[in-house]
C-alpha cells in the first residue's frame, strides 16, 4: 500500500508541474549527451594517438644542388655520398632507431606526383629540384629530439623533421574542444540542477496540506520527502535515456554512415562500438543519482519535516 502511495504521488507531481519536468528532461538530457560526447572524445583522441603515434616518422632531409644556393643549413654544397654513407652508419648505431628507410630524388618525385599531381606546381617540378632523405622509424616516438641533436646542423642534412609535431598540433586542436564541450556540459548540469531545485520546491510547495497532514499522523521524514526525490530521480532517468539514445543515433549515423564512408577519412581509426556501451551504465547512473541527490538536500532546506 505504502509503495503504491509513493507511485501515485509520483504520477500527481510529474503531472501538476509539467512544463518544470519537460525542462528537466530536456537539460538532463542535453548536459549528459555532452557528457558521454566528451568522454567519447576523448576515447576518439586517445585512439588516434595510438594509431598514427606509431605510424609517424622522423625525416632527416638531405641537401641538394638548389638548396646549396638557397638555404643557409646546405651553405657548403648538396650532400656528397660520403656524407650520406656515415648518416646511415651513424642512425644504424642508435639504440632509438627501429628502422631506417632511404628515399631518392626519383622516388620522392613519385610520392610527389601521386599525392599533389594536380596541383599547378608540380607540372614546374623536376626529379632534381626533390630532397633526398632518411625516414627513421623510433622504437619509442616521444625520442624524436635525440635524432634532431645528432643530425640537425650536420653536414649535407638541410633540416630534421618530426611529423609527430604536426600531430601533435591536430590532438591539440582536438582536446581544446573536447574542453569547451565540457564547459558547456557544466553550465547544462548547473541548468538542470537548478531546474531539478525549483521543480522540487514548487512541487512541495504544492503539496503543503497534504505534506502536514502526514506529519500530523506521524509520518517519517524519508516517507514525506520519498515522493518529491523519486519525481526528480524519474525526471533525470528519463533524461538520462535520451542522452544514451542521443549518442547512439549520433555514433550510427555521424561515424557508421558518415565519417567511417568517406574516402578522405579512411585512414583515420575511428571508436568502435563497444566504447559508447560502456559510457551508458554511466550515463544513466548519473541521471538517477545526480537528480535524487539534489532532490533531497533541496528539501532538507525547504521541506520542514
């Protein structure tokens, strides 16, 4: 009898402060989504770290016959073959380094014409005017500085780059979003919290009589206030469950049929599956217990009971 006085009083107060539980829902919903958006990113993040991290290189890029008369680091001449010769004998020494390939003017003119072949520039190019270079593999990327020391101002080399640099730059880019999507999912919560509040009081406030009637037949404190945190704690799962859906229809639709199909994307490894799933205990959770919570000390100051 009494679980199903609670249920009914549930119904009454979602009912009588409709509007107030339709804002509820919809801020619930709208700072959760972010919520599980901005764990996702940052999943998204750490699994393209790990993905490119070992695929990137560092290039040491040789001197040729224009950069001789052009670049102050080939100031005395383009690299000899003495000089390539002990730059590979020197990287085969080094403990850092897991692999070494060489690139030739030819072969760089290729790679050239394959990636940039429509570009007006490359029509002007000639195998000659290309670099030659040394792409290293590093057993761990994070060593690039101690290759950039070694070679860097040496002899024939025109210059020493870490492609984990521009990397670098993207994830930067990345992660500065992801934090102005937690800052926004912050001012959310704080929406809907206040909402949860007032929602809360005015259901109280609506239900005085009632509420002193009980305390006149001594009913407990939880009894009285039961009600009132279990419409809270309804409002935010509801919420809760269009933030899962929320994310759900975005990871079908924006990465399964958008992203993961386009040709420009497909080198890029993109979440799976499994990492929304695990988010959605969470999300839900949180919906249930961030509401309830509030609930309660809201009416432990406005609910004399």
């Amino acid at each position: 009898m009494r679980a199903q006085f609670v249920l009914s009083e549930i119904g009454v107060g979602l009912r009588r402060n409709l509007t107030m539980t339709f804002a509820v829902i919809v801020s619930v919903a709208l700072s959760l989504a972010l919520f599980g958006g901005s764990l996702l990113m940052s999943d998204q993040v750490n699994t393209m770290k790990g993905y490119w991290y070992d695929k990137v290189n560092v290039s040491i890029f040789l001197c040729n016959k224009s950069d001789a008369e052009s670049d102050p680091n080939c100031a005395k001449g383009a690299v000899t073959d003495d000089q390539k010769k002990q730059i590979k004998a020197d990287l085969d020494k080094m403990d850092v380094v897991q692999t070494v390939t060489y690139e030739s003017q030819d072969q760089a003119y290729k790679h050239y014409k394959e990636q940039f072949g429509d570009s007006p520039l490359a029509s002007s190019l000639t195998p000659d005017q290309m670099q030659e270079s040394y792409r290293i593999k590093l057993k761990d990327p994070q060593k690039y500085q101690v290759i950039a020391t070694a070679f860097d101002g040496r002899d024939g080399v025109q210059s020493v780059q870490d492609q984990k640099g521009i990397l670098d730059n993207l994830f930067g880019l990345l992660n500065g979003m992801n934090w102005a999507a937690r800052a926004v999912m912050a001012l959310m919560l704080v929406v809907a919290l206040m909402l949860i509040v007032n929602t809360v009081r005015v259901s109280a406030f609506s239900r005085r009589r009632e509420t002193g009637i009980m305390r006149l037949v001594g009913a407990s404190g939880f009894y009285i206030q039961a009600p009132f945190i279990m419409e809270a704690a309804v409002a935010g799962l509801i919420g809760g469950t269009l933030a899962c859906a929320f994310l759900l229809v975005a990871r079908y639709f924006i990465i399964d049929h958008g992203l993961a199909l386009s040709e420009k994307l497909n080198l890029i490894n993109f979440i799976g599956w499994d990492a929304v799933l695990t988010k959605l205990p969470l999300i839900l959770a949180t919906s249930l217990l961030m509401p309830a919570l509030a609930a309660f000390f809201a009416l432990r100051k406005y609910l004399k009971v």
